[in-house]
C-alpha cells in the first residue's frame, strides 16, 4: 500500500525564498563591486567626463546654480607645487604616508570630540575624492564605509599623482566651477600657474564651503584661514610632496 502524499506546508518555502534573496543580493554587490574596481582602473588613464557631485547637482539644483558650469582638466604638472602643498597642508597632512585612511586622525579627532571640542572631519583627500567621483553627498554610516573600502582600492589601484590630481580637478571651488584652473579663473581671472602663494592658499580655504566663502575679494575668515595654511606649508615644508611629485 503506497503511503499517501504529503503536501510540503507553506512555511517550509520561506527558507528557500529567503536564500534565494541572499543569494541574488550577493550577485547584485559582487557586480557591482567589480563594475566599480574597473571603473576604477580605466579612471587610473582616463579622466573622468563627469563625477558624482557634479551629477547631482545638475540632477537637483540649488538656488542660484549657474546655467553653465566652469571646469577644465589640468595635468599635474600644470598646477603650482605652492597650491598642491596647500591644498594637502588644508586637507590631509598625512597625504603621501597613509594608505587611504588616516586612522591617526580619526582617532584625534574622536579624542577632541571627547574632550569637549566638537568632532571635525578626518577624512583623507583620496576619501574626499572617491565621495565626489562616485558617491552622493550627506553623512551617514553606509556612505562612509563605502567611501573607506572605496579608499583603499583606489590607492592600491592608482598612485598619489593620479589621486591628487583628479581631486584637485573635480572638488568644486564655486557654484559651478570645478577644478583648481576653472577656479583660478573664476576667483582672480589669471591662470592657475600665475598664482601667488596667498592666492593660492586661499583658493584651497574656500573648499569647505565654497558656496559661502570668497577667495576673492577673501572675507576675514579666508583670509584667517590661507594665513594658518601658508603656516602649515612652511611647517611641512617644500620636500614634503616629493613623492608626489610628477
């Protein structure tokens, strides 16, 4: 006598729906981690034709974002040795020693924030690069911790020339106007290699917030704030991009 047939109850299905899900989860962020490393290395030689912040704010504009917006790509070689050495003096002092991630300055700025005095960015300039090249703007606990793995693949990809000089060419310095060229002529109508030394600190002074500070003519802040910058370039001295050199 053959036994009856028993029907498979409904839940039992739920496991294998739910690993199926996991399943196709994982595909979908392999894919996209591997889309993202060979976009990663194609950027090592081309340079990009467009980036994460700029998409954005086409996308979504703020008031009194201009029509037409300014950018020109500029080699490494083209830009000051003074306005690269003050941008990393502002940015990321540690710039040609860490592999990405500053871990020394996390950990001084979460010892500030404990001490009473407020928790500042400690983000590196190759971070600062991989959230305007292909993430979205905002702070929260996802877009950093795709920033940081973001991070250390672009170092291990690119070297700290090709670093340097896409940030310096994608950060915007205006309402619409990216890159340090586009900016030396949109603050001072002169080209990027006739900058002086305080003009140049000053351009760099603006990139918190460029759509509320000058660089010119530069509120007292900027001008507070290129002073302390010319100071820490003279700490780190002229040697201190060596590696960084073209």
């Amino acid at each position: 006598m053959r036994p009856p047939n028993r029907k498979r109850g409904k839940g039992s299905k739920k496991p294998a729906l739910f690993q199926l899900l996991i399943k196709r989860l994982w595909q979908t962020a392999i894919i996209l981690l591997l889309f993202l490393v060979g976009t990663i290395v194609i950027l090592r030689f081309i340079d990009p034709p467009l980036w994460s912040v700029r998409m954005q704010r086409a996308m979504n504009p703020p008031a009194s974002y201009p029509e037409t917006i300014k950018h020109q790509w500029c080699e490494l070689e083209e830009i000051p040795h003074d306005l690269r050495l003050a941008v990393v003096a502002s940015e990321d002092q540690n710039f040609p020693n860490h592999s990405g991630i500053d871990f020394g300055a996390i950990q001084k700025a979460l010892m500030e924030a404990e001490q009473g005095e407020g928790l500042r960015g400690a983000s590196t300039i190759t971070q600062q690069t991989v959230k305007n090249l292909f993430l979205w703007q905002g702070k929260n606990w996802s877009r950093k911790a795709l920033e940081g793995a973001l991070s250390l693949i672009v170092e291990l990809l690119w070297d700290k020339q090709r670093i340097l000089e896409v940030y310096l060419n994608i950060a915007e310095y205006g309402p619409g106007v990216y890159g340090v060229c586009a900016g030396s002529e949109y603050w001072y109508g002169s080209p990027v290699n006739h900058l002086s030394r305080n003009q140049a600190a000053r351009l760099v002074a603006v990139l918190p917030n460029p759509w509320r500070y000058r660089a010119q003519p530069p509120t007292p802040y900027i001008s507070e704030r290129a002073w302390w910058i010319e100071q820490q370039m003279d700490m780190l001295g002229h040697d201190w991009l060596r590696s960084v050199h073209d």
